[in-house]
C-alpha cells in the first residue's frame, strides 16, 4: 500500500509551520479552482514556500518540503470580485515526491492583478477543458511528527540569543531584557511550558525572510530543531 498522495500545491511567499493559523484572500482563478476542488474533498491543501527561481510550466515552483493546510472556514469576501477568504491551520508536514504539472503554461505577460490577466487565464481555461486542473499538484509523502519535548532550559536559551539578537540588529544595545520580555508578551511567547509552536513562533519573530524559516520547517528531530533554530538567532549577533 503506497504511503503517498496527491494534493494540490500552493507556493507562496511564506512558511507555514504545523498548528499555525493562516488567513488567505483568494482571487486568481487557479486557486479558487483549488478551493472548490478542496471543498468538495479533505479541504486540505500544501502550501510551501515558493522557489526564487526553479518553476515549472513558467510558474513559480515549490520547495520540496511543505506543510498541510486545512481549511477552516471559506467565505465569499466581495460578491463583485468573486474573491475568497480562507482561514486555515497548518497539520502535518510533507516531502514533494513529484511536481504535477498544470494544464496552463503561464504567459510573459500575465498580471494575476487586473481583470484582463484574470480573464485571459479564464479563457485559457476554458480552451484546453475546464475540467483539467489549473493548479500545480504534487505527489507527496508525510514526514512524521517531532515527539520530543522542548525543555525549559532549552527555551530559556533560545530567548536568550533572540534577546541578543535584537539587541544587535536594532542598534539599541541598552534595551533591556525586562523591556524584551514585553515584547514577547505582546506574541504571547512568555511561558514556562515551552513547545515546538514556541519555537517555531521565536524563529519567525527574529527572521528577515521567509526563506529564513524554511530549515526551521524541514527539521525532523528536537536536536536539529534546537540546532537550527540557535544558528538562526545567532545569525547577526557574532557579524561585524
């Protein structure tokens, strides 16, 4: 019995780790066949983080390790646009086996923004069969959970070299770590039961990019996600 599946893939310009809750507007055609398609199914998707420069049929491509989104609530935000708003959590992740291409090549020319690229890519469509998918789908298999807990110490040494790092990156060396611990206040980031939603939170916090988070996501065991995460908020306190 095959331990794969396949879902469809929406790259986009962030990391969405596990237990995370994401809003999303919906306007291109593509993805509000993806929605319609995910509705009538699990409603799960994979988001990734989309690739700076690999593509496929001219689109952006995926990284190859993403997370599950569920949808949690869909709703229609402007009746005259047709837009979507989805409300979606992140589950488990997943590893890329193979990239599906879809039906329609992107054009040069093509801007997602205005209501002549929408209808050029609805003609399109409707062209090569509406019934064939506009989206990229992927075969995917999923990555097992990390177990481990997150210890206190651990925790506490992570705030320690976020601390250190916005020290650093703000030129405001004399901020305090009182004045710090406000701050983590204000993400809900103070605890004494720390978890890898913790960690994950930290890491976005202290990140510049999204691409910044991606190894943070592709973690499978506690020590590489204490290791990795401790090289991401070091990353400006030891440059000149």
């Amino acid at each position: 019995m095959s331990n794969t599946k396949i879902i469809p893939i929406f790259p986009l310009d962030l990391v969405l780790f596990p237990n995370q809750d994401l809003p999303l507007r919906i306007f291109e055609p593509r993805y509000k066949q993806m929605v319609d398609d995910c509705m009538v199914g699990e409603k799960e998707f994979g988001i990734c983080l989309g690739h700076e420069s690999a593509t496929i049929s001219n689109w952006q491509a995926p990284y190859d390790i993403g997370t599950i989104a569920k949808i949690i609530d869909c709703k229609d935000v402007d009746s005259t646009s047709g837009h979507l708003f989805l409300n979606v959590r992140g589950r488990r992740k997943f590893r890329v086996i193979r990239l599906i291409p879809p039906s329609l090549e992107k054009s040069e020319n093509y801007d997602p923004f205005t209501i002549h690229g929408i209808r050029s890519v609805e003609q399109s469509h409707h062209d090569v069969g509406v019934e064939k998918k506009m989206y990229i789908q992927a075969e995917v298999e999923m990555i097992s959970d990390i177990e481990d807990s997150v210890s206190l110490v651990d925790w506490e040494n992570l705030v320690e070299k976020w601390k250190q790092k916005i020290k650093k990156t703000s030129g405001n060396p004399e901020l305090t770590s009182h004045q710090l611990d406000h701050v983590l206040e204000q993400y809900y980031l103070k605890t004494e039961t720390p978890t890898m939603e913790y960690v994950h939170s930290l890491c976005a916090l202290a990140s510049e990019t999204p691409l910044d988070l991606q190894p943070i996501l592709e973690c499978t065991s506690m020590d590489q996600l204490l290791e990795k995460s401790a090289k991401l908020l070091e990353s400006d306190i030891n440059s000149e």
